[in-house]
C-alpha cells in the first residue's frame, strides 16, 4: 500500500519502544492505582458504564479467541477481586485504529458519523489491495497504563510490519492519534482503585507465567471491521 512516502516505523523501532513497558509493566514499589480515565468505563463495583464511540479493529479467529479466553480465566482465578466483570468472548478484538469515544452524551454523534464514514472509505480501500493475512507473534501479557490487562504482539517479520503500519497511518486521515500503534488484544479491565503490594506480586506473577505460553495468530483482511461500542463489551460491527 503507498502511504505516500512517509517513514513508518519498522520492526527494531517498534521494539524498542514497546519492550521495555509491556516487559516490565508494573510499579516496581508495588503501589498500584488504577487511572482516573478507568472510571469512565468502570464504576467501583465493576460494572461496565455507558461508553461511546467507534473503531476499526481485526476480529480474532476461533483458535486466537480461545487463547484469549485462556489467559482470561487465568486472570479471574488469580486475580479475580482486583478485576472487572469479564469481558464477553465475543468482544474481543485486535484494534487497529481508535477513532472517537468518550462517556455516554460526550461525544456528538455527527462527529462519530464523520469519522466513521472516512474511516470506512479507507478499510473498503485496504481491503480490495491488501489480500495475505498478517503474522503476529504474541509478546507479553502485560499492564497497559493501569487500566486494563493485555496481551501484546508484534509483527513476525519486517514485511508485516510494514504493512501495519501502513495500515494505521492510512487510518490517521480518518483521526489523527498523538500515539502510534501497539497491537494488543484487552483481556480484563481492573475495577478502579488502589491494591497493594502483595496483590501486585500476585499479578505480575501470573502476568510471567502466562507471558511464557507463546502464541501465533494472523490477521485476516476479511476480519478488518468498522465497529461502533456502547460499552467495553457491546459491539456493532458495520463492516464485516
């Protein structure tokens, strides 16, 4: 795909700017406070809040969706009291690129229409060049800015991550995000609050055990969807 001309980043830059917090994701001195933009999504009990807006994600295939759910239940049976209610299988997702969102009301609806309508113009332009799927390699199951539990992965080779990248900035037309991309799959999200030392031992505990159970997944063109959300486990695909 011709993103015309600009640098995307490639696979050592990626690398090095991902390693470092994915591996060591959480608070070496063991206090850990849940970020104040997690109560937009998480009330103090746990349950999903009113949340709004649209993104363009990769659905997971049966086999990467059952890996998922794996390191879930793992998450709930170790660290279940720090923990949100689960996330239904069926939202899980590879997020591509975020578009708008924000607390039920916040954001207008004709800003997510706008958006939306570009962002589609580009996935249908994505997906009538782009035919191979993606090989992704999973990194670690790791912390991601005190809000949610994820697995993350990278590229498996410098043609992969390319094409991504590629993907992603074409999709900066639609948004333009201060971030670049980190592919990752959300398996909880934690209730809002502060836990303590030995709690965190806990969790980065299971955080290394699951972190060793490798997987491989790929990104297939005919799962790149359009969705617009209601909540962290609500979901209406558009484009499928």
């Amino acid at each position: 795909m011709d993103n015309g001309g600009a640098a995307v980043e490639n696979l050592l830059q990626f690398r090095t700017r991902t390693q470092g917090f994915s591996r060591d994701s959480l608070p070496v001195d063991g206090k850990f406070v849940t970020s104040e933009g997690l109560r937009d999504k998480v009330d103090e009990q746990g349950e999903m809040l009113p949340f709004e807006g649209n993104t363009t994600v990769f659905l997971l295939d049966s086999d990467a969706g059952d890996r998922i759910r794996h390191i879930q239940k793992r998450l709930y049976e170790e660290c279940g009291d720090m923990l949100a209610v689960p996330l239904i299988p069926e939202s899980f997702h590879m997020t591509l690129h975020d578009l708008k969102s924000g607390r039920a009301g916040t954001v207008p609806r004709d800003e997510i229409q706008k958006c939306g309508k570009e962002a589609l113009e580009i996935l249908r332009e994505i997906r009538s060049k782009e035919r191979e799927p993606i090989a992704m390699r999973m990194t670690w199951v790791f912390n991601m800015v005190n809000t949610s539990i994820v697995t993350g992965f990278e590229p498996a080779g410098e043609k992969e991550c390319r094409r991504l990248m590629e993907m992603y900035e074409e999709l900066q037309k639609a948004v333009r995000l201060p971030y670049p991309l980190t592919p990752h799959v959300t398996a909880a999200y934690y209730k809002p609050g502060r836990y303590d030392p030995k709690t965190v031992e806990k969790l980065a505990k299971v955080f290394r055990s699951l972190s060793a159970e490798r997987f491989t997944l790929d990104l297939r063109m005919e799962d790149l969807v359009y969705q617009e959300f209601f909540d962290m486990n609500h979901y209406k695909t558009i484009l499928g």
